[in-house]
C-alpha cells in the first residue's frame, strides 16, 4: 500500500514538474476584483489544480459527514421502531399477568364472596364480645 501511495505522488509530481516545464510562458491573471502579477502559465495550472482537489476533499468530507448522519439517524430509527415494538410486547404481557387469576382465586375461588358470608354468618350466630374495664 505505501509503495503504491509512493508511485502515485512520484506520479504527480513528475506530471507537475511536466507542466510546469511545458507550459511556461508568462501570463497575468485577472482575479474579478484585483489584478495578480504575471506568473507562469504550468504553475497557474498546479495551483489551480491544488485548489480543486482541496476543495473537492473538503466537499466530500462534508457529504460523508451528511450521509454518516442520515445513516446514523436511519439506524437510530429502526431501534426506536425495535425498542417500540418490545415496550408494546411487554404490556401485553403484564396486562396478562394483572389480569390473570391468582392461585387463591383458582383454588378457592372468589375470596370477597367469601369473606362476606363468613362475616354475615358469623354476625348472625356469635355475639360481639366487647372489652370492659375492671372496677
């Protein structure tokens, strides 16, 4: 991998070095607003080519950063959907469990019916016993 990264810059610096000799007349550039002082035609061309692949780097990292967020945000929603569908599943459960029968109620059947009778039975066949004080 170094090696090739290797060749590759030899290779544009080879190719820089061509252009710069190839191309080599005077020229004076109009920059909109002011006026830059003549330079050589191959060194505006590596300029200018310097400035586009930065531009072009900086372009990109910005859309890689968007799309890593979109992703980030998509990925994000599927466990949102995920944890959602789980909170719904586990409700249903614990609104079986809450209205499930106890044991009482399976093995002995209602209690506060029950209860009632057995108060009302013995209301009506043992007398209130009340504490009183000693004299």
């Amino acid at each position: 991998m170094r090696f090739l990264l290797f060749v590759l810059l030899f290779l544009s610096f080879a190719y820089a070095l061509g252009l710069v000799l190839a191309n080599n007349t005077e020229i004076g550039v109009n920059l909109l607003f002011s006026q830059a002082p003549t330079m050589n035609l191959g060194l505006l061309l590596i300029l200018c080519l310097i400035l586009g692949v930065f531009i072009g780097i900086l372009l990109a990292l910005l859309i890689f950063r968007v799309l890593q967020n979109k992703w980030e945000i998509s990925r994000l929603q599927k466990a949102n959907t995920n944890l959602q569908e789980q909170l719904t599943q586990a409700n249903i459960v614990i609104d079986r469990q809450a209205n499930s029968p106890t044991v009482e109620d399976a093995v002995y059947g209602s209690t506060t019916t029950g209860m009632q009778d057995t108060t009302t039975i013995n209301a009506s066949r043992e007398p209130i016993l009340t504490k009183h004080k000693r004299d």
